[in-house]
C-alpha cells in the first residue's frame, strides 16, 4: 500500500509506523473519490491516528490484529466528558468508514466496527453513596422482625448484585441459589442474566427465607421473593419508601433512590478495580458492541470479580 499524497494542515497526531500507510491511503481514497473537504480529512485523520495510537499503546500491531474489543474499549476510553456527542459520532464514523473500506479492497477480511453500538446522549446518573453511607444503611434494618429481615435482604441483594427495582420486586423465590451463590434475574426486554449474591447478601437472604418470608406469606401469596405485609409481592414504590426510610434512619440527608444503591454497587467495584465489562454485565445494559464481549465472560469470572472487589466481601477473607 502506498502512501498518498495531498495538500493539508500538519496534523496535531501522528499514526504508530505499522498504522499511518493505511490511514494516509484511506484519505487519499476520501479526497479523490468522495471529495471531502479539507476540514473534515483532517477531523478525520485526527479521529484515525487517535485510534491508531490507542490500539498501539494496548499492544495491537497493526489493524489486521485489532478486533472487536480494541475498538470498543478506544471509544470507551473517549466516553469520560472530553468530546461532545457529535465528535464521538465522527470518531466512529470515521472509523467505520475506513474499516469497511479495506474490507472492500480485500486488505482486512471482517468489519467488527459493525457491532460497535453508536454513541448516545449521555445521561445524569445519581450520585453514589460512600462505602461508609452504605453500611449505615445496610445496619438499618431491625433484625428481630419479619419485616426487617425482608428489608435487610432486599438492601443487600440491591447493593451487592446492583438489581434495578424492578428486578427486585418481580424475582421469584427460586431464581435465587443462596447455595451456589447466584441470582437469575430477567431484566430489561426480558433479558437474563445470571448475577452473583455476595456472601453478604447470601446471609440476609437466608435469614429471610427462614425468619421473613414464611410469617409475611398468605393463601394465594405468588413465587415472588420479597412480600408485602399483605402477602403480595412487594410494588416499587413500596421500595422506594424503603429505600429513603433507611437513608434517612441512617443519617443520610441527600436524596437516595433504589437506583441510588445499583449506582453504589457499580461504582464501588469500579473504584476497587473490577473490570468494566464484568460490572456492565453484571448491571444488564450493555449495547451490541459490549455484549458481544460480555457474553464471553464466564460466572466464575463474575464470581473471582464480585468477591475481589466488592467492599463488603473483604472480611470473609
């Protein structure tokens, strides 16, 4: 492959050796047969040896060796607050477009930039509470009630498996293995997936099946796990009362939400450094790119990451 020539602005980065002959032939491609301006090749350019010099620095040698997950993990590294929504949406696009052009040309032999999930708008998540806070609240529950023993196991299995509300509310008794230590949960579009307890949460869990849910269960009571007073499963409002009642039993003055504690379990293990794509699986909202990396993770690796860097698991060691 030759390296093009054309008349432009000295770029602000340069492509590892192994990477530039590609770039420089695809926007010499981009100039003479599309006909792009001179701005958007240089954009482009920029957004090509930007990749090329993260796929260099992760140990790719060149990009017949960069698959699937170079290219997520790139775009992942750019999702921090430095680029606005349309300059990570040309990044990707310029990189699609390269891609399929040289497998067009018979130089790369897949598209996996076809499975990279396009940028979306970023949205304001809740602020996580601090390990400290979440204890507090987890100390909350009194323990010598059935309701409290249902109270305790639905905020540890909410913080230590990081399950969205309604998740919680809809769970049947048996979609939780306190033997093995693993909850099947069906989240959003009916998807499942299969997430770890925690050893804490396994203990509360426990606790409720033997000391909770028999005396709160009715004639006619469902599967559901956590019950009403009234026998019936437990609605997400309910949960959300909870939730607050607790914060606020705990001393916690800012608003704390269900998802305040799915936040918390997410972050903590970010913090304590569990991979990335462990916790988006864990979590269950991962797009087409990431889950087609997700998907290969195996429980025992979702146990190794769970009990190595959830906070709460560190006394059981």
């Amino acid at each position: 492959m030759e390296k093009g020539e054309f008349s432009q602005r000295a770029p602000r980065l340069e492509a590892p050796p192994a990477f530039e002959p590609w770039v420089s032939g695809f926007l010499v491609w981009l100039q003479l047969e599309k006909g792009l301006s001179p701005n958007t090749i240089e954009s482009y350019e920029n957004d090509l040896n930007q990749c090329a010099d993260f796929l260099h620095n992760q140990g790719v040698s060149d990009w017949k060796n960069a698959g699937l997950e170079n290219y997520s993990a790139w775009m992942a590294s750019l999702t921090d607050g430095k680029y606005a929504l349309a300059s990570l949406a040309r990044k990707l696009s310029a990189l699609r477009m390269m891609i399929r052009y040289f497998v067009t040309e018979g130089e790369l032999g897949e598209n996996h930039t076809e499975l990279l999930g396009s940028p979306k708008k970023r949205r304001t998540l809740p602020h996580f509470l601090s390990i400290d806070e979440m204890e507090k609240i987890l100390q909350s529950p009194d323990l010598s009630s059935p309701l409290g023993k249902r109270d305790h196991a639905l905020l540890e299995l909410m913080y230590g498996s990081g399950l969205r509300v309604s998740e919680i509310c809809s769970i049947p008794v048996n979609a939780i293995d306190t033997d093995e230590g693993f909850a099947r949960v069906f989240g959003k579009g009916s998807k499942e997936r299969v997430v770890p307890l925690g050893k804490h949460a396994i203990l509360a869990m426990r606790n409720y099946l033997i000391g909770g849910r028999p005396f709160l269960a009715k004639e006619g009571t469902g599967s559901e796990m956590f019950l009403s007073m009234r026998g019936k499963a437990i609605s997400r409002k309910m949960v959300w009362v909870l939730v607050r009642q607790y914060a606020k039993k705990a001393g916690i003055e800012k608003k704390v939400s269900p998802h305040s504690l799915r936040h918390s379990f997410a972050s903590h293990l970010l913090m304590g450094g569990a991979d990335v794509r462990s916790v988006q699986e864990m979590l269950g909202h991962a797009d087409i790119g990431t889950t087609q990396i997700y998907t290969h993770l195996g429980s025992d690796r979702l146990l190794d990451e769970h009990a190595n860097f959830h906070p709460l698991e560190q006394e059981f060691r």
